[in-house]
C-alpha cells in the first residue's frame, strides 16, 4: 500500500502540526530553530510538499509542548473513516 502526501490522513497530519505550532505561539522560524531545520522544511511539511518521518512528528510536538499521541489518536480516528468508506465503495 503506497501512502501520498495527498492522502486525507496526511492533509490531517498537516493540519494538526500547523495548528500545534500555533497554539504554541511559534513562528516557522523559531520551531525550525528549535528543530535544527532550515524555516523552509517547516514550510513544505505545513504545505504537505514533505513527508514528516516519525521521528520528527515526535520531536515537533515536543518542542511546541504537545504529544505526538495525541495527533496520532487523531489519525488513527481519520484512518477508521477512510476504511468506512472504502468497504461501502
């Protein structure tokens, strides 16, 4: 099973990484910083340009003071209606 960065769950995964950084009152920038990123590879991960390996996921809720379970428990929820709906096709 081959997995694009267009799948809904990702555009979810995208989503939630954005609203994280957010709530956390951190730009791309200072989250790139925190990361040892280049702001950019913030920016495509937030566009859904690059996959976020995870790893990453981990450490980017960490440094916005979240829970890499808590979007984790979001996309498994995401990925139960994706299954619904493809058995009802």
């Amino acid at each position: 099973m081959s997995i694009s960065i267009h799948d809904s769950r990702y555009q979810v995964l995208q989503t939630q990484l954005t609203q994280l950084r957010q709530a956390a009152g951190l730009t791309q920038v200072q989250l790139a910083r925190r990361l040892k990123l280049g702001q950019s590879f913030v920016s495509k991960i937030e566009r859904g340009e690059a996959y976020v390996e995870v790893l990453l996921l981990i450490e980017w809720c960490a440094a916005c003071g979240g829970q890499a379970t808590d979007i984790i428990k979001q996309l498994t929820k995401q990925s139960s209606k994706v299954k619904v709906m493809a058995s009802k096709n």
